[in-house]
C-alpha cells in the first residue's frame, strides 16, 4: 500500500488540494485549506499542471488518476475528459454521444473527484443554464472556470 500524499495551491478560486497514493491521484478539492507542499512527484506534478492551468498556459491534463470502478465508468469519464477546453456541452448531448442518460452524466459530474482535471464543468444544462457545481462556491466556480477557459481559448485562425 502506497502513502498518501498530498499538495494545495492557492488559485483565484480558493486553495486546490491534489491527494495521491503513489502514482496515481486520488482526488481534487477546491475550497478552504492551506497552502501546502507534496513531497511525492504525483503531487508535485499535479499542482505545478494545475498551476499552468489556472495561469492559462495547459488546456489538457497528463496525470495519472486512480482507475475508475468498472469499464463503463472509465468510458463515462474519458467522455467527460474528451469535451475540449473552452467548449461546452449539455448533459443531454454528452448522454447522447455516450450511449447514457443525462442523469447518469449528472451523477457522473456530481461525483467527480477530479474537478477541472476531468473538466465536469464544461458540462451544462439544456439551454446553457450553468447549473450545478459540486466544487468550491458551486455555480459561482463553475462560471468562474467556464470564463477562465474562454479568456484563455486559442483561436482557429480562418482563411
């Protein structure tokens, strides 16, 4: 059995906690704490991603994350991972492209250990209604990290 480990960052909304056992992530939290250092290089690895992250220099995360329950849950969160950043997508649409139902996408997003690593909250209501956030101040972090995406978002350039 592996030790547990764990590192905080301060970021604009609030401190952000990675816990990991060995090399994997067990889960991210976002609200009060203190600020602290990891001495294992999952956590370390992890917060300077998520430090790069909210300075708006990564949009995708390369981090070891513990497996998911059954292959249904690993395909329902890879989903999840695979709504690009600066994009959204409704419960209802990210169902449809899953084979799911959008309540299993909700309780899916709900349950999220992982909140912006597995970006849960690009994922929003029918008619873009931001809904629902189980992290930090909830809907006000939400639409903090939905704008945070949008400042950041590279632009296609067009012929």
């Amino acid at each position: 059995m592996y030790a547990r480990d764990q590192a905080s960052i301060a970021t604009p909304i609030g401190v952000v906690t990675i816990i990991a056992s060995g090399e994997a992530i067990d889960s991210v939290h976002i609200g009060d704490a203190a600020v602290s250092v990891g001495t294992s290089e999952t956590v370390r690895e992890a917060a300077d991603q998520l430090e790069a992250w909210f300075a708006g220099e990564r949009q995708n995360f390369a981090l070891n994350l513990q497996a998911a329950v059954t292959p249904r849950s690993m395909a329902l969160r890879d989903g999840l991972i695979a709504v690009g950043y600066g994009a959204t997508m409704s419960y209802g649409e990210l169902a449809r492209r899953l084979g799911s139902a959008p309540r299993a996408i909700g309780q899916l997003c709900a349950r999220n250990p992982y909140p912006i690593i597995v970006p849960c909250h690009r994922i929003l209501g029918q008619g873009g209604i931001i809904g629902a956030y189980s992290a930090g101040d909830g809907p006000t972090t939400k639409a903090w990290l939905l704008a945070h995406e949008q400042r950041h978002r590279p632009f296609a350039l067009t012929a």
